[in-house]
C-alpha cells in the first residue's frame, strides 16, 4: 500500500478487518486511511467493508486498474525495461497506463455514498457516527449503511480513530505501540478473545470487554497509547524515506 503505483483487477479485494477480532487496522493504515478523501479512511477502518478493485481506484487506495487477463503482458513488458528506464516513473506510468481502464467519473451510486459517509463519518465520536448511520438508515433502506451499522456494534469497542497529521514513520510507531500494548493485555484480553470467537472456535460471538462502546472511557483509550516500562520492549525504529503523502490520492 506504501507503493506509488498499485495495480488492481477485478478479482481484488480490499479490506482491514482488524477491529473485529480485537486488534486495530495496522501496516501503516493510519497513514494512508487517513489520506482518503473526506471521511471514507474512517469509513473503512471502522467497519472493514470490502472493497473491489475499481472502488479502491476510485478512492485513491489503487492507482490503477488493469483487467486480469493482461497482467502477463504488462508484467512482461516491465520486464523489459532498460535498469535506467526502471528508474523513470514517468516511463512506467506510460506503460501501465497502456493496459489500464479508466473511469473519468464517479458513478451516481458512489457519489451518494460518499456523501453519506462524509456527513456520518465526519462526527467526533463513534457514538455520534452510529447515531447518524442510522438515521440515514431510517430515512434510505440502502443495504451498505444497514451492514456498516451492524459492523460497527459487531467490532470491539475499543476502537481508535487517529493519524490524519502524522506521517508513515509515525504512524506505524504508533500502531505497533498500540498492537504491543493489546498483546500484553494492557487493558483488556480483546485481542485474544477475537480470534478466538472469529478464528478458532468460531462461534463469532466475541465477550468484548468492556461488551458496549458506550463503556468505554478515555483512560482506556489512553492507555493503548501508554509508554511500556519493560526493559525487554523497543519502541520501532525505522530508517528514514522519501515523503510518502502523495500515496492514496483520489485519481478521480
């Protein structure tokens, strides 16, 4: 996802469904989530829909889209690229734009629903994004704000919502923070308790703990985000890259 060109086709599927077995969306995804346009990076994290691969084009988390039949051709023909050319972006843009398809405009059905999710998702509280979801759902009986609502209050309560301003590094500093503090059951046994319900004994009836979204407080929050005092545990540390803030821009 940290790539400058990412390809899909019509077989892929795109989707971070870290909050319901108890964990948060990671790899970086508090960096590039965030980028989306309006709300849609909250839409996502929250409810871990699954994205196809236009939808991931027309979002910003692919760049292009190239039917499956012609990757052979297009993986050949970079192939061939001179060791200078391989280096020019601009020259393999031209060459996967040969193979791409565009769309030069939303759909009417995409337009409405990122309406909705810019008007739902832009709420300070996950209380208050519920709340308005289903509103909408009262108002439209659309499937999608139907199985958002339900995702939402299926996932752990504990879910985070951060990294708009913060760049890769940060990002995944802070995710592998909070990743370290749920596998030391810092504040509840979550991450333990989802993939037990959703992965080994699937009875996909998780015991969240606290077990509603409205229990849970800031010192909970805060303490996914607390310093660890073990002498055995590292903060992450990575080198330093290029600046990555042109990843995950709408090319619609």
């Amino acid at each position: 996802m940290h790539a400058t060109f990412r390809i899909v086709t019509e077989n892929t599927l795109f989707a971070m469904p870290e909050a319901s077995i108890g964990s948060v969306p990671d790899v970086g995804s508090s960096h590039f989530l965030s980028r989306l346009p309006g709300f849609f990076g909250e839409y996502v994290a929250l409810t871990g829909v699954r994205l196809k691969g236009m939808e991931m084009v027309e979002c910003g988390l692919a760049t292009h889209f190239v039917h499956s039949k012609h990757l052979a051709s297009l993986e050949n023909e970079l192939s061939m690229m001179s060791s200078s050319d391989a280096k020019n972006k601009t020259k393999i843009s031209e060459i996967i734009n040969k193979y791409a398809n565009e769309r030069t405009t939303k759909s009417e059905n995409t337009n409405s629903r990122l309406e909705i999710i810019n008007k739902c998702f832009s709420r300070e509280t996950v209380e208050d994004i519920l709340s308005a979801l289903e509103t909408f759902a009262t108002d439209r009986n659309e499937k999608w704000i139907l199985d958002a609502i339900k995702s939402i209050k299926s996932t752990s309560p504990l879910c985070i919502r951060e990294g708009r301003s913060r760049n890769l590094e940060h990002c995944l500093a802070r995710e592998h923070l909070v990743v370290s503090n749920l596998l030391r059951r810092t504040v509840n046994d979550d991450f333990y308790e989802g993939p037990r319900a959703m992965l080994i004994d699937k009875d996909r009836k998780p015991q969240w703990s606290p077990s509603k979204l409205e229990l849970v407080n800031e010192e909970m929050v805060n303490k996914c985000f607390s310093a660890i005092d073990d002498e055995d545990w590292q903060p992450l540390r990575l080198f330093e890259r290029p600046n990555t803030d042109h990843i995950a821009m709408s090319k619609i």
